[in-house]
C-alpha cells in the first residue's frame, strides 16, 4: 500500500467455468462446469484480517469510513497488505489469478462536523443512530459520540453512510470535563480519580493511547475545568460549546492570552447535544476542518494541527485563510512570509470581519449588504492572526462571534 490513499479497489479474474461448445441436433450446448473456485481474503500489515468474502465477490472496497460487507472499513496504513486466496478448487492443470488494484488518492477538503454529543448511553435522548441521521440532515460530515464516562468501540458505532462517527468519551470529573475521542478505550478501569496524580494518569494514557483530549467547556457556569490545564496533556480547547454566551466568550479570551504568551494551542467547538431545545442542535456550533479524508484518522489529526474553524450552525460562513503555503493551524517565518489571504462567504448584512493579532484587532470588512469578501491582511509583527466574523443574531442586542478561527503563526 503506497502511502496516502484514501480508497481501496480490489478486483479479481480467473477462470472459474470451462467448457466447449459441441453441436448438438437443433443447435449447439456449451456446458458450464465449475473448474476453478477461489476465495478471496485481505490482511493488513499487522496481520489482522481485514475480510474475507469466500468466492462470491470479485469486487471489493475497503476505507477507513466504509467496506464492502464481508471487510470492515479500516485505515490503509502504508506497508505490505496481502491478498489471501483460499485455493477451495483447482483444475489439475493450475489456475492463473489476476488482480486489478486501484488506489484512490487523499486530497483537501472542508468537512463540518460536533466534536462533543451525548445519546441514550448516558443523558441523551437519541440512540447513536437516531443523533447520527439527524447530524447527517442538519448538514455535518462527521459526528463525535461522547457520553459521560461511557467508553465506546468504533466497531460498536452503526453505519450510517455519508457520516463519519467518531468513538469518544466525556470524562466527567465534578472538577471538570475533558473528552478524548478517536480511541476505543482511552484508559483501563473507571473514570474514578480521586487526586491529581489519578487524574494526571487519565489523561496521560488517553494521550498514549492516540486519544485526541479536548478540555471540555472550561469556563461553564456549571461544570468549569478547575483542574491546571497546563499541568495535563491535551490538545485543543472547547472554546465554544453549546450556544454563544458569557462562558464561551471568556474561554476565547483565556485561549487568546495562551496564545498571546506564545503558546500554539489550537481550538474547537461541540454542540453538548443532549435533545432538541432552543438554540441547542447537532453542529450549534460546527467545527470545519480541512482534512486529507473523511476518516476518523485524518480528522483528529486536522484537528491537531488546527486545521480547522468553529462557526454557529453547518450552513453559516466559510473560511479559506493562508499564507503563502500556510492554511490555519500552519506556522511560517515572519521573515519570508507577512500577508494573509482571507476568503469568506456567507456574509450577512452588518456582518463584522476582523483579524486578530496579539496587538491588535482590524476590521477587515463590516458588510453593508449579504456577501463574500476577499482581501488580505498584512502582519505588522511576529506573532499569530486569526479571523472573527461577529454577527447581530437578535437586531438590537450586542453582536456575537458567528465564526472563530484557528491562527496561523508567524515565527520569528
Ligand atoms: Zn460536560
Ligand atoms: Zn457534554
């Protein structure tokens, strides 16, 4: 398997019937005698087996989000896979197999999707597949299953195709919240930990275990992260959880000083669905991120290097922000490169777009009617630059962040 690939097409030939045509009194007969059978079988590099589909199928498909029935959707990790064929019949005379692979490339692309959820396994009122159909109508790609110290196997998730679901876990602590998602079981044991080296043992083993850890809502009026974060691994903040509102706020103005003190830190967003109420729905807010695939691997890891941009509902705004070869979450020389490029669309009349840099905030645009904008910004000093569009929701009240996005960075 060469490295990058999205899909996987495998196809096989050889003779399975044999017989010649004799003349016969109205016509001719060609009898149709099984000579060959083949079964066919995949094994990925660490020797598990991927499928096995007896002789019935000459064709099949294996990704990370979906497979042929008979395989199991899987990522295809570079190095040797190997094609198993089960000699179930072969005519004296051998048998000669063909093979056709096709390999489907990764490539860029925006998939929205809700880090944080919760369904029937803790205080949900949705069934996974009941919360993941009705993701997939309200416009997201992918959907992020975390149930208060509930551990769930990707395998154990239902199929629901055009959706990525992704296993998570909110670990539920009274001191606070953080989810780990990605891993079917980011720690052994319960979520139990009484003092801060348990705690610490959580989130280190979640961390070897490839979990993305995410402090969860870290200012919430209920349930604030009072743990040192600084004292945990993790690897993105919750800046924006459920509606806008004071709480969210305040976790950007805390995750703006991280970066202000030089930190690279980045950030997403999660609706904490639990059942519909006003202003709660899955993708309030949505996380954008530009992936490799649409498989659970590519996301979290997008997501990682903060590639990615929180906006309040699927079908708000876009963003398309570089610099140079830079996209959101990248970090350049402040020497070689100093411009940003921004794209937006989806503006609303009286919209406000701005940048952010550790000095400053400059408005780029303040829409006089529905739009898109494209211009770029020039960095005064080192440091990062983010984008914000605010909005007025509710005419007459204050106008609120409709879209926040990851930096990029400028490095001395
Ligand atoms: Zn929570
Ligand atoms: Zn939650």
């Amino acid at each position: 398997m060469p490295p990058d690939v999205e899909s996987l097409a495998l196809t096989y030939h050889y003779e399975r019937h044999r017989g010649s045509e004799t003349g016969v009194a109205h016509g001719h007969f060609t009898p149709r005698q099984e000579v060959n059978t083949i079964d066919l079988g995949l094994i990925a590099p660490d020797g598990t087996e991927v499928g096995e589909t007896g002789s019935d199928k000459t064709s099949v498909q294996v990704s990370e989000t979906s497979a042929t029935p008979g395989y199991r959707p899987c990522r295809l990790v570079p190095g040797e896979w190997r094609i198993l064929l089960g000699a179930y019949k072969v005519a004296p005379d051998g048998v000669m197999v063909t093979y056709e692979l096709t390999f489907t490339p990764k490539r860029l692309r925006l998939l929205k999707g809700d880090l944080h959820a919760h369904t029937l396994a803790s205080d949900g009122v949705l069934t996974v597949e009941e919360l993941g159909r009705h993701a997939l109508r309200h416009g997201l790609d992918f959907l992020a299953i975390t149930d208060h110290n509930q551990k769930v196997a990707a395998d154990a998730l239902p199929r629901v195709p055009g959706l990525t679901l992704i296993p998570g876990i909110e670990w539920t602590h009274y001191k606070g919240h953080a989810t780990f998602t990605g891993v079917d079981r980011p720690y052994d044991g319960s979520f139990a930990a009484n003092t801060d080296e348990e705690v610490a043992a959580r989130f280190a083993s979640a961390r070897a275990r490839g979990a993305l850890i995410t402090i969860a809502h870290p200012f919430d009026e209920g349930c604030p992260f009072l743990f040192d974060a600084q004292a945990l691994p993790f690897d993105c903040i919750e800046v924006w959880n459920g509606p806008m509102r004071p709480a969210n706020l305040q976790a950007i103005g805390w995750w703006h000083n991280l970066l202000v003190a030089g930190k690279k830190i980045p950030v997403c967003g999660g609706s904490d669905y639990h059942r519909s109420q006003l202003f709660l729905f899955p993708g309030g807010p949505t996380t954008c991120v530009y992936t490799m695939s649409a498989g659970t691997s590519d996301i979290l890891s997008a997501l990682r290097s903060g590639h990615a941009y929180i906006v309040f509902a699927p079908d708000g705004p876009t963003l398309d922000m570089t610099a140079g070869e830079a996209m959101l979450g990248d970090s350049v020389p402040f020497a070689r490169v100093k411009e940003i490029q921004v794209n937006v669309t989806g503006l609303h009349a009286e919209d406000v777009l701005q940048v952010v840099t550790p000095q400053s905030s400059t408005l780029l645009l303040k829409a006089e009617a529905p739009g898109h904008f494209q211009g770029s910004y020039r960095m005064e000093a080192p440091g990062f630059a983010r984008v914000e569009i605010l909005r007025e929701f509710v005419p007459s009240l204050p106008a609120l962040p409709a879209l926040i996005s990851n930096p990029i960075y400028f490095e001395v």
